[in-house]
C-alpha cells in the first residue's frame, strides 16, 4: 500500500507570506520519498495554496517513479479540512459533484483543485482527515524551506 502524507505552510502571515509545502509518501510502512519546497512569496500565497501544491507534487512523483506500476491502492491523509473536504467533493460542488462553484474566498484554488483531480484519476485512491499530531512530519518538512531562508514558523 502507498500512502501519502502532505503539509502546507505560509509565514510569517498568512495569507501574503512565503508558501511552502512538504510530502511523504510511503510504502508498507516505509518512507520511499519526501521531499518540501518554496512555492512563492507575496500576493496570492496561501497555505491552501501551499498544501495543494505538496499533494500535486507527490502525485508527480508516484506518477513518474517505477514504484507507479505496483500501485494497487493510494491513500492520501491531510489534516487540512479545505483541500480534504474539495477533493472528497464535500464543498463547494453541486449536488451531482459535477460542476465547482468555488467559496468567493478560494477561486484561486480551481485551477489546482482541477489538476490534482485528474492526476488522482490516473489512481485507485482514498483520502482522509488526519489530526494535524498525526501530520507531524509532513509538517515539519513543510516549515523545514521557511526555516532554511530564515523565516519564523508557528
């Protein structure tokens, strides 16, 4: 089984801070890959933002590694409701879950949202909420790129 495990993070305010992202992804048990890195600085950056790009990078991952090809079942876990509750179709989807009609807060997420939708179709997936004490290395790999250019984290 492979599982993925992802954080995001933007410091020192959020939103408008620097974004960054962490992923883990094992398998049986074992991490097989992580890796977190700077997503931007400024306007625009969330930790949203921030933590769809960590589920997308992993996904790029598994998709262009040769562990892909003894990928029966892929479970996510997140501990962040936002992209947990898109991506399960819960929020902001109509009642057929076909057509998207973003919070007025989050449309700058459709674009990431779509294209973590259709890498997860190349997938046999679930994915799941997590307490963030369960998250914690993910997280910590989040924060770790903010640290390494001097930025305070939380």
């Amino acid at each position: 089984m492979i599982e993925i495990y992802f954080d995001g993070a933007c410091e020192p305010i959020n939103p408008g801070g620097t974004a960054s992202y962490g992923f883990v992804i094992k398998k049986d048990g074992r991490i097989i890959a992580q890796d977190s890195k700077v997503v931007g600085s400024g306007t625009g950056m969330t930790n949203n933002l921030a933590e769809y790009h960590g589920l997308l990078a992993a996904l790029k991952y598994l998709l262009t590694c040769k562990t892909r090809e003894h990928i029966n079942a892929l479970t996510i876990f997140t501990d962040s409701n936002l992209v947990y509750n898109m991506i399960s179709k819960n929020w902001g989807w109509s009642k057929k879950k076909t057509i998207w009609r973003p919070h007025k807060d989050h449309p700058h997420l459709k674009k990431l949202l779509f294209e973590a939708l259709e890498l997860l179709e190349k997938f046999n997936y679930q994915i799941k909420w997590i307490p963030r004490e369960q998250n914690s290395l993910a997280d910590s790999l989040s924060k770790k790129p903010l640290l390494e250019a001097g930025i305070k984290t939380n």
